[in-house]
C-alpha cells in the first residue's frame, strides 16, 4: 500500500486531498499544528471509511526538527512515503506599509521553510525509494501578487521557484514535484474575508463561483497518479477564471 503525507490536513483543502487520496487507495498520514486541530472533526473517520489505514501527528511544518521528526514517524509506521502534500499555510493580512517585521517573519516560515522542511526529509526517503510524488500548495497571490499580502504572496511565489528547483534536483531519481496554485476557495481561510471583499473577488473570476476544496483535491489526485507520470516542474492554476 503507498502511503501519503498532508500537512495541515486538519481541515479545509488538506481534509479534502486528504480524503481524496484515501479514495485513491493510499494510507494516509494526517498532520496538524495542534491536538485541537482534531477534536469535534471526523476527518480521520471518513478517512478509515475508505478502508485504508490512518494516523495523525502533530507537528510544526515551520520547525525543521519537527519535520525530521514527523516525516521519520511516517516511515516507521507505514514503510514508505509516496506522495508528499506540502499543504500547511497560515494569512496574516495588511498593508505593508503596517506590516510588523515579525508578522512577515511568521508567514514566511509557515508557508515557505516548511516546504524546504518536508521536502528535504521526505525527499530523502523518495530518492531511496527511486520514486514519489511532491505536490506543493502555492496561491493565485503567489503569480499576480495581491495587495495586503507581502508577506503571504512572497511564500507562494516562492513555493513555485521551490517547486521547479525540486523537480531539476530530484527528477533523475523518479521523483516529480508540481504545484497547485488556488485561487478564492471557500474554506475558513477565505471566510475571513469582508462582504465587499468578497463581493470584488466574484467579479472577477470568469465562473462567477468560489472554488470548493474538492475541486482543489481533484487536481492533487491527478498529480499524484500514474497519469501525470511525465508531468514535472509545474504551476497548475485552479481559479475558475481568476486571471486570463
Ligand atoms: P485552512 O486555514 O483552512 O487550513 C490550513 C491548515 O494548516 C489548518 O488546519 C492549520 O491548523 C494548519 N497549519 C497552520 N500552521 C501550521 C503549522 N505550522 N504546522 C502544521 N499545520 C499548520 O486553510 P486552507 O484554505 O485549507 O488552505 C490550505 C492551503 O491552500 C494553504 O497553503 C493556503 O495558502 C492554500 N490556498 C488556499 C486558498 C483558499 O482560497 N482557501 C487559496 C490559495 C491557496
């Protein structure tokens, strides 16, 4: 059986990969920042209900121990991890003229280093393995910018020169690492959001819709099938229409 890690599967798009994955066969490992993140959730329900095998840890993605940690846990427990889903990534929204240095500095080490953390650790166990797949989550904020987001659009910016230096570095080992950048999906994330807000992002997605994290999910299935076995380096955007 493979085994896929999603960090920051607690809720929102990483529940949703995480379900769809387990529909696709893999054991599933789950993690999040906090024991809380699990409570009055029935993600690792519904993920059992799919018949594979499932665990939660909890890890900091920012922390490079926590992830060395984390990602030596999953190999203990499962024997191989196959598919990677850089997924964890936190707001912290204003304008930069109002930004605090250490509000950039958080952003920048949940959404960015974790990235280098997991795959780093994970990517060793895949090259051993002479296989694997690494989706990472960027952001339409990340390819057009977005006022009030410095901070949160340099780490998805990022995750995508990230994305393509993994896919240069690990590709002649069987590993393929691509990126998914959403644009407005409908999770506590974006609930945030003001009326007015909302109301300015409808108008330009061409689908008139927000995204709902299955469509999100469906896209990492492909990524992590045998069908995007040739597919490596890339920026799939996942926007109704966002920007074209
Ligand atoms: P969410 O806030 O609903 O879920 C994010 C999860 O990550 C939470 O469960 C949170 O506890 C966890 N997390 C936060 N910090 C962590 C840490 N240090 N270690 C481990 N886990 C941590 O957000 P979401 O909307 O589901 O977003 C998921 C990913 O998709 C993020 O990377 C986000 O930037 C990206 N994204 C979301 C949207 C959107 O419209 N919702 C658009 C583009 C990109």
């Amino acid at each position: 059986m493979a085994t896929a890690i999603i960090t920051g599967s607690a809720r929102g798009i990483g529940a949703a990969i995480a379900l769809r994955l387990a529909k696709d066969g893999y054991d599933i490992a789950l993690n999040d920042i906090s024991e809380g993140m699990f409570e009055n959730n029935d993600i690792m329900d519904k993920i059992k209900a799919e018949g594979v095998q499932c665990e939660k840890y909890i890890a900091d993605v920012s922390s490079h121990a926590d992830c060395e940690n984390l990602v030596k846990a999953v190999k203990e427990r499962f024997g191989s991890i196959d598919v990677l889903v850089n997924n964890a990534g936190i707001t912290r929204d204003g304008l930069m003229m109002r930004m605090a240095e250490d509000v950039y500095d958080l952003v920048i080490s949940v959404n960015q280093k974790s990235v280098f953390n997991m795959t780093k650790f994970a990517g060793a166990v895949m090259m051993k393995q002479k296989s694997g797949r690494i989706i990472n989550l960027s952001s339409v904020a990340g390819l057009y910018g977005n006022a009030g987001q410095m901070n949160y659009s340099a780490s998805k910016a990022a995750i995508i020169g990230m994305t393509k230096t993994t896919a240069k570095e690990l590709g002649s080992r069987g590993i393929t690492c691509n990126a998914v950048a959403p644009g407005f999906i409908q999770t506590p994330m974006t609930d945030k959001l003001t009326e007015e807000q909302k109301k300015a992002i409808l108008n330009m997605i061409a689908m008139k819709r927000y995204g709902q994290v299955e469509e999100i999910a469906g896209v990492v299935s492909f990524l992590a099938s045998k069908d995007a076995s040739y597919v490596t380096g890339q920026v799939i955007e996942i926007s109704g229409g966002l920007s074209m």
